[in-house]
C-alpha cells in the first residue's frame, strides 16, 4: 500500500504520457535528442517526474557537490581553530574533525518545514546550521592530511586512498613513498602515474601496468628500463619506442636528469606528442558483458558508465560504481550501493534519492551527510534516525501524512526531481568535480545552476601564513634543479601567477622530491592534480570513428589529448599483435 498516495495519483499521469522518441531539448546546454525506452523505465521505477536535462549535464549536476582535489582552511565550528580540509570557509559550510562530528547529535538542530516557500532553500538553510565532518575518513588516517581516507600513514593532501608517504593524490590505493597519483593502485616511489597499476620506480605513467624502473609510459604492460614508449608489451631498454641496446639505453638514460625541471618540460612536450601519435583503444574496459562506457571492469549490462570495479549490473549513466552496484541512474560514487537515482557518494544505501553523502542509509531522499538512517526526508548529518523532515523527528503516520503533503507541494512548483542545490555543496566550483570529471565549464554551468561565485582566497581560504605574508616570491623563482633547493625554500610563500595562487613547499614534500628526483613544480599543487586528471579520460562521452575500419564507437573525451588517434577494440588489439 502507498505511503504516499496523494503524490502517487499526480506523478502517474505525467508518467503515462512518456512516450519513447519524443524529442527534448536541455534547458541548460540546449542539447537536443530523443526520450529512450530505458530512461522512461527509470522514471517510472523510481516515480520520478522527468526532466529534460541532458545526461552528461545531469552528471555535472550530480558532481557540483565534489570537492575534488580541493583544500582549504576552515575554522573549528565551536573554537575558530583553523583545520584543512576540503570543505571552503566561504560556503557557509561549518566543520568539525571527524571525532567529534560523529560524537554529536545534530537533531536538535531542525526546521519546521513551511509549505508556503521553497522547500529547497530551507534545505540550504539547514546546511548552513548543521556542521559537516571535515574529513570524512572511512578510516581514520594517521598523521595525515586526508579526506575519504582508506587509511592514509604519513600522507599529505589525499583523497580517497590508502596510502604511506605518498603527497597530492586522488584514489592511490596501496600506494607508498609517491607523489601525484590519480586512479591507481600497487604505485611505489613513483610520480605522475595515472590510471595505473604496479608501478615502481617510475614517472609520468599513464594507462599501464607492472612496470618499473621507466619514465613516460603509456599503454604498456610488463615494461621496464623504458623512456618514452607507447603501446608496448613485455619490453626493455625502449627509447621513445625505438628498441636499444642496453648499454645504448643506459648511455643515453645517464644523460637525462628528470631533477631539472627544464628537461623534464622538454620531454614531457616530447612524450605528449608520442602519446598523441600512439593509436587509443576506444576505451580501457575489461571483461565486460553488454556495456557500453569507460574504465569499467567486470561490468554487465550497463549503459554510459564511467568507471565501475567489482561487478556493476544494470547501472544507467553512472560513475565511480564500486564493488556490488546494481540498478541505479544518474547516479555517482557508490559502493554496494541499489536501486539509487539522481544521488551521489552513497554507500551501502538502497533506494535513495536526490541525495549526497548517505551511508547505509535507505528511502532516504534530499537529505546529506546521514549515515544509517531510514525514511528520512531533507535532513543533514543525522544519525540513526528514522521519520525525519528537515532533521525534526515525526510519528510515522505523521511523517508519511506530511510528506505526501509536502512532495505534492514540491511536484507542483517544480521543486521535486531537482538535484540538491549547487549552493549547499561545499566546494568551490571552478575545481570541483563538474569541472573536474565532466568538463562543465566554470562560467557558464556555475551560473546555469546558480553555484557559489566568491573568489579562492575569501573568508582566509588560504590561511594565516600565506594569506598575511607580505613577501611573496614568485613561484618562478624556485630553483629548476632539485639539487638547488635547499630547505630555505621550505615555507616560504610564492605565487603562481599562472593560476593566481599563493603557495609554500613543506618539508616532507621537498624531502620526497629528493628522494625521487622530481624537479622542484612552480604551479600550485592542485592545479598540477587537476591536470593529472584531465590526462585520464573523463566521463564526457561522444562519437567518432575507428581510424582503420571506420567502425563507429563511443568515446570518452580527453582534455590533453582531444585528437588522439582511436581504434576500436579489434583493430587495436591487431595492432597489439604486431607492434607490441
């Protein structure tokens, strides 16, 4: 029996009418194409009022929330104590550690919903009152600077991984005494390394797997004492794919310093343009059955997915799918996650919506921050509650009673099938996930959706140090040998005018830029990460042609390499054959 019965009989109709083929137009990127059998399934699964909103931009949506590879200075919620996190000052966002986040109750912090104005912006109201958790650490990480932390030893500036010694990364898993790793795992005493597994020794390495002892990779396998190679399986002492003798090699190995930051951008340029010269699969799945996206593993049945691991089924324009992910739409970020649609960073949760940041939360809709809740509605950072509305604790009959109220309110207006609004995200936009993953454009889409407009250093963003200092060198200035930086450097603010930041080494950075003899880097750190990324393939997808046969496949766009060379699946791999 419906819970809901009044919003039921309104959404039905509007439901009955979807018709496959119709022609639709996004209000936002004008994008126009046709109503699909399969989304018109997903509307009426989840009774869902259908909106016109172009998949990827349903995406960027979604991702409005992620902070990305962001850090900031926040202040204590209660004593002004300044912590680092991903969360800016100038949202309004409070925060607080992860321990005392979890010790408290928040639900003495609620609104008496009002029928008579937006519902949405109560939420935003709500978000502002309720302090977010500043790392949000699976587990807790160990003299770490870390958000979403696997469980991070000595790491600093880390996000979603597992890892020791490791600096500016996002999803290193397993990875130690590394710098600048994005999506790989197994990485060891490596730097610039994406997309990527089973790295020693190495740097700037893309797309490839157990490899050591190498410099600019990609697309290899099984390779070591290479530099500068693409596609190459099982190889040794390859010289920007030329193959050498190994005293060939080495002679010329012991000539170049990757410690000088002048050589390493003369064959950094160098290696782009092999990269861009090298034929690309038409994606880098593996082992999947009737699926159609990128990154994706052992997948069945999904459709316009970007990145999925452990078995994805039956999943609709999503991303990052992990583990057993089944039946959700336009969703992101799940972890064993079901029947979920237009949420996202749920894990364990079944049917949620319109949600970011659940675990092991079910029926949970508009709500953040909420972990092991059930039939909520609205609510942030609650606990083990049940029957909620803007975290204010109902009966159950008068939790469904207004609800069903509410949601007819919300459905008539045109609140409800919206996404959280772009001004309760914590991040701030132009690096965060929308632009990060799915290309959204920083302008435009922030205002399409009405995101947060203040400027990276506002409300002491940057901290005291760098904020106040009055002498700042420029970031040019850093020596380009790594031989040459002495630990005077160490804390000494700069600027990057490229990027219109202010930043300062610190000691264990310049300890492992030694270590690894990495060329001291002049841009802001996380200017270089956002560029890792966009090394990778993102989760824009568009058509082309296989270069060989003209066969047309489905791609995934790349920011560096935009006119790579593409093959689909059978000619790359009869290329593999024979020059690999």
């Amino acid at each position: 029996m419906s819970k809901t019965p009044n919003y039921d009989s309104k959404i039905q109709p509007v439901l009955d009418t979807l018709k496959p083929n119709t022609e639709i137009t996004c209000p936002i990127s004008g994008e126009k194409r046709t109503l699909t059998e399969n989304e018109i399934t997903v509307y009426r699964k989840h009774q869902a009022p259908p909106k016109n909103y172009a998949p990827i931009v349903r995406m960027q949506m979604l991702t409005t929330q992620w902070p990305g590879g962001q850090w900031w200075y926040n202040k204590h919620a209660e004593s002004g104590a300044p912590i680092i996190c991903p969360v800016h000052p100038a949202t309004g966002i409070k925060v607080l550690p992860d321990k005392e986040w979890f010790a408290k109750d928040f639900s003495d912090l609620s609104l008496e919903v009002d029928l008579n104005h937006l519902f949405l912006d109560q939420l935003i109201e709500l978000r502002r009152k309720v302090p977010s958790s500043a790392g949000r650490n699976y587990k807790e990480a160990e003299n770490s600077i870390a958000v979403v932390s696997l469980g991070d030893v000595n790491s600093y500036f880390v996000v979603l991984s597992r890892s020791k010694n490791t600096l500016f990364s996002v999803s290193a898993l397993d990875t130690e005494s590394s710098a600048e790793v994005y999506n790989s795992s197994g990485v060891t005493s490596s730097y610039q390394v994406v997309h990527s597994d089973r790295i020693y020794n190495s740097q700037y390495i893309r797309e490839s797997r157990d490899c050591l002892n190498s410099a600019f990779l990609f697309d290899c396998r099984n390779c070591e004492n290479c530099f500068g190679a693409t596609n190459k399986r099982n190889a040794k002492y390859v010289w920007f794919n030329k193959q050498l003798t190994q005293n060939e090699w080495e002679k010329l190995r012991a000539e170049v310093d990757l410690g000088s930051r002048s050589q390493t951008q003369k064959w950094l340029a160098k290696f782009n343009e092999l990269v861009n010269q090298a034929p690309w699969p038409e994606n880098f799945n593996e082992n999947c059955e009737n699926s159609t996206g990128e990154y994706l593993t052992k997948a069945t049945n999904c459709e316009m997915v970007y990145y999925a691991d452990g078995g994805a089924r039956d999943e609709f324009h999503t991303s990052w799918s992990l583990g057993n992910c089944e039946r959700n739409a336009y969703a992101s970020s799940m972890s064993n996650a079901q029947d979920n649609y237009f949420s996202c960073d749920v894990v364990q949760c079944n049917k949620t919506r319109y949600s970011y940041l659940l675990m092991r939360c079910q029926n949970v809709e508009y709500s953040t921050e909420c972990y092991d809740c059930e039939n909520v509605f609205g609510c942030v950072g609650l606990r083990r509650k049940k029957f909620c509305i803007l975290n204010k604790q109902y009966s159950e009959n008068d939790y469904w009673k207004k609800l069903d109220e509410l949601k007819c309110v919300m459905l008539e207006r045109g609140e409800y099938g919206e996404f959280l609004p772009a001004k309760m995200s914590p991040a701030y936009f132009p690096e965060g996930g929308s632009v990060r993953y799915y290309l959204a454009d920083p302008v435009v889409f922030s205002k399409a959706v009405n995101a947060h407009t203040f400027e990276a250093d506002e409300d002491g963003a940057l901290g005291e140090n760098l904020s106040n200092a009055t002498k700042v060198a420029d970031s040019t200035e850093i020596p380009d040998s790594i031989d040459n930086l002495d630990d005077a450097w160490i804390g000494k603010p700069v600027f990057d005018a490229a990027y219109k930041r202010r930043f300062s080494l610190f000691a264990p950075e310049v300890t492992l830029y030694r270590k690894l003899r990495v060329a001291p880097p002049v841009s802001h750190h996380v200017k270089r990460v956002l560029d890792l990324t966009h090394t990778a393939n993102t989760g824009v997808f568009e058509s082309c042609t296989c270069e060989t046969c003209q066969e047309d496949v489905t791609i995934s766009r790349n920011p560096t390499y935009p006119n790579r060379r593409i093959f689909c699946k059978a000619c790359y791999l009869e290329y593999i054959e024979k020059n690999g």
